[in-house]
C-alpha cells in the first residue's frame, strides 16, 4: 500500500501472523521533496490502539520494521521534519454490514477469519 502524506510517501506491506496473533508491518518512508536524501533514523511508532505499541527507527534507506499484536486496528506515527506528528490510522471493517467489527467484539467471539484493514484516516498533529 502506498501512502502520501506531504510531504511524505509512505510504502507500507502488512502481513498477518496468523499463529502468533501479530501483524507484521514493514515500510519505507520518503520525503518527495527530496527522493535524494532517505529519512534516516526517523522513530516510527506503531500501535494496535489496545495498548500494544513498539517504537522502530528508519535504517539508511528509510525502511523501518516493527510487530504488534493483531487487534483489527493499527496506528503509524512519527514526526516529520518540521516537529508535526503525522499518524496513519487504519481500522478493520466487515465486508457483511450485518457482521460486528472484530476490534469491538470479545476475543473468544471471533470469526477464525479476520477483517482486512480497510479504513485509513490521516492526521497531522
């Protein structure tokens, strides 16, 4: 999945861990104003919005890596050159309107097959 937010593009690959309950999430960040220069050591946080967080840091080429445990949601956060937080929220949505989010409904109610991150929403801070 490939992310703007100026000025900054974001190339995200998400990948379920299906045994072990995480979602694995790896990117590279870009600032297009200058596609010269990687954002090097940016700290990159990733959050399932049920208390589960891990802090990453971009390598030389911009590209970060981090696990959370899968809850259906997932925040991305980091702070961009001018001090502004920028956050990426995705959030599980049914495909059956009919069907509960995952995210609101108890662990041990959960259809074996989960909602796909559908909803993304953008802010800067």
């Amino acid at each position: 999945m490939l992310y703007r937010a100026d000025p900054y593009q974001i190339d995200l690959h998400l990948e379920a861990d299906r045994e072990h309950n995480r979602l694995i999430i790896t990117g590279q960040l870009l600032d297009v104003c200058h596609p010269e220069m990687a954002c090097l050591s940016f700290q990159v946080t990733l959050s399932n919005l049920r208390g589960n967080a891990v802090d990453t840091a971009t390598n030389q080429f911009g590209e970060f890596r981090g696990e959370v445990e899968d809850s259906g949601d997932l925040e991305l956060s980091f702070l961009g050159h001018s001090g502004k937080r920028i956050v990426i929220c995705f959030e599980a949505r049914s495909s059956n309107p009919l069907e509960p989010n995952p995210a609101q409904t108890p662990r041990a109610r959960r259809s074996p097959t989960r909602s796909k991150l559908t909803q993304c929403e953008f802010r800067i801070i």
